[in-house]
C-alpha cells in the first residue's frame, strides 16, 4: 500500500512545519514554493514556549537548529530607558519550561529543510490551483505552474496574500490595513562594545524599535510607526535615525549599524474577519492563509507552527481526511481567531500617539499587577495541545 500523499502550498514556516510533521508520520510529502530558490535575506522570529512545544510534539529541537543562547531579560521599556515592565528569562524557564528562543528566520527554515527528502521541495513551483477529476472526489489535483500533482490532502500555507483563500472564500473581506508599517533586519554580533543585550521594546508617541538578541549571537532589530499604506522613505537610515535617533540606549548605536540594502519593510496587516471554517474538502488552511495577524503579540509564527502540528497529529489519528479537516477547523479556530483579535488590539494600544493617551497607556502597564501579566501569557504559553493526546 502506497503511502498518502500531502502536497503543501508555500515553504514557510508553517508548510515546512507541516511538511517535516507529515513526513515523520510515513507521509510522502511535496512542498511547492513559487520563490525560484531559498530566501537568504530574512529577519527574527521569536519561538514563545507554545511553538517549542507543538516542534518537540514532532521530535524537531529548534534549539539545536539554530542555537541555544537567550537574554537575561525582557520587558517594555520609554524612550528615555525607563523600564515599564521587566521580567528575568529564568522566572519565565520557571513557569513554563523553557524561555522563548529567538532565532534567524532562514536558519529555521533550513533546518526544517533538510529534515525533509532532498526532492520534496519544489522551488519555483507557484500553486495555481486545486481541481477534482470527475468521478475522483478523493484525489485532488494541484494545477501548478510546473506541472499538476495528485494529492490526498493539500495543505495551503500560501501565506497573508493566499490565492486558495480568496479561490475558495470569495465573499471574505480579505485583509485589514493595521495602520502602521514595520521595518526589520539583523546585525552581527552583541551589542555596542559588546555589551550584552536584552530583549526589550520601547514604546514611543505611535512608535515602536524592538531589539531581540538573536540564539545565534546576532541581532534582530524591528521598528513600526503609524503610516499610511504603502509609505516608503526615500532613505531608510534617515527616516529610522529621525524617528529613533534620539531614544535609549543602544537603539541610535544600532541605527548607525544597519545596513539599508539589508532592511525589510512591509506594512501590516491582518484578516480583516475570521474564516468561516479553515478547510474545505481535501484542502486545509494555516498560518497567515488561514488567520494573517499583526505581530503585536509575536504569535504568528507559532500559531503557523501549532496549526502544522496540530493538523498532521489529526491526520494521523483520523480514518478519513475530510474529517481530519474537519477536527483540524474544530480545534484550531477559536484559539487563532481569539489571538488575532488580541493582537490587534494590542496594536492599536501601542500605536497610542497622544501625549495623554501615552501618559495613561505607560501608568496602566507599570500598575498592571504581575498575576495579571502572568495569566495574558499562560493563555499564550500554555495553549498548545494535541486533541484527543
């Protein structure tokens, strides 16, 4: 008996996740990605608790993958320095098991890669499309822009601009202008004269610069201010000096290390409603294809990888695919749906530009007591399960 066979749109995080879960349960897996070739140039991700649980619920030590070194501390801090909130990462070890890993995007990537056949990704390969043969309901054909594939199951990770939503949600109102744009980027090594650095990020009057030490010994560095859609500064280096220039330390010393040609830039966005439901048929939808959220609470990554192991645990378990998908949209939505709307009002909190409105905004999150900072990050932390493990 030949093995089922889960073609996956898009070599993210979310459909190298899926694909890497799939293949260690006996599936044949293929991963089209339109790109020609792997990205080299990328930025930071923060792998929170959740997400380094659902990859060890699939035997994969991101740790290993891409370094195990984490700051002393995070928080939230003014521009002029002054902690708002600050907790040490061992309090966080304590609670949950481990501290969130900050880790270069591409290195996961790779690492998620090679755990995969050397033929199973197909670059250069766009997903056109998905059709049934007439009379063959259980095999869905993947119309690709190098050649059709059968499947059994089709796992659309096309990310925030997917094409298979909008073939199949024609009526959803698509993706919502979060107001602000985001540049972001990694630089070499520790801090100005090699200090080490914490996580942290400082909220500003409708701004935000985040400096994440990275478990490889790199930087990642991430700004947002309120624009409009699609502003784009002549001189990237101006714009974030005249923004930032003149905030805390390391930020302007950091600034003056960026390379331009190397910052990424995008405006953010998330789905402006909820899917009604995260499958259809023989075809399933995570990550940014299936609940796009502003990264205000660093979860869309995780909520990517969660969403993969989740659906191959429920594929492996279930008779049927159609009902696995069916679980899958079960367990899934509520938690993704409530997690986007959090974050985006998260956002909307941070982007605050009114000297007033900032004043109370940084009084309410000094006075906030520690059990209720706790209890936000259980739910985030602690949220990831298996159905039915």
């Amino acid at each position: 008996m030949s093995s089922p066979h889960a073609v996956v749109a898009g070599a993210g995080i979310g459909g190298l996740t899926a694909a890497v879960a799939l293949h260690r349960r006996g599936w044949r897996v293929t991963v089209c990605e339109r790109s020609p070739q792997p990205s080299a140039a990328g930025a930071g991700i923060v792998l929170a608790p959740n997400a380094l649980r659902a990859f060890d619920a699939i035997g994969f030590d991101a740790a290993r993958a891409a370094g195990r070194a984490v700051p002393a501390a995070m928080g939230l801090r003014r521009p002029d320095g002054r902690w708002l909130h600050r907790a040490d990462t061992a309090a966080l070890t304590a609670r949950y098991g481990r501290p969130p890993l900050a880790v270069y995007r591409p290195a996961l990537a790779e690492a998620l890669s090679a755990a995969l056949p050397p033929a199973a990704i197909h670059y250069g390969a766009r997903v056109t499309g998905v059709d049934h043969e007439p009379g063959s309901p259980d095999a869905p054909v993947v119309r690709t822009s190098a050649g059709d594939l059968t499947a059994d199951v089709v796992l659309a990770a096309d990310g925030i601009h997917s094409g298979l939503r909008r073939a199949y949600f024609p009526d959803h109102p698509g993706l919502l202008h979060g107001g602000a744009t985001a540049w972001r980027t990694v630089l070499s090594g520790d801090g100005p004269a090699g200090r080490p650095l914490d996580t942290a990020e400082t909220w500003g009057r409708g701004e935000r610069f985040g400096v994440v030490p990275l478990a490889d010994g790199r930087v990642y560095v991430y700004a947002t201010a309120v624009a409009p859609e699609g502003h784009r500064p002549a001189d990237v280096r101006a714009e974030l000096l005249r923004r930032f220039g003149s905030w805390h330390d390391p930020v302007p010393a950091l600034l003056e290390r960026i390379d331009p040609a190397a910052v990424l830039q995008h405006d953010l966005y998330d789905l402006a409603a909820a899917l009604p439901r995260l499958h259809h048929g023989r075809i399933a939808w995570l990550g940014d294809a299936a609940h796009a959220m502003t990264p205000n609470l660093g979860q869309g990554g995780c909520q990517a990888v969660e969403d993969a192991v989740v659906l191959a645990h429920l594929l492996d378990r279930r008779a049927g695919v159609p009902a696995a998908l069916a679980a899958y949209s079960a367990a899934r939505c509520s938690r993704t749906d409530a997690i986007r709307i959090r974050s985006r009002r998260a956002g909307r909190v941070a982007a605050l530009a009114h000297p007033l409105a900032v004043a109370v905004r940084d009084l309410a999150v000094r006075a906030t007591p520690a059990r209720v900072t706790r209890r936000a990050l259980d739910d985030l932390f602690d949220g990831f399960t298996l159905p039915g493990a």
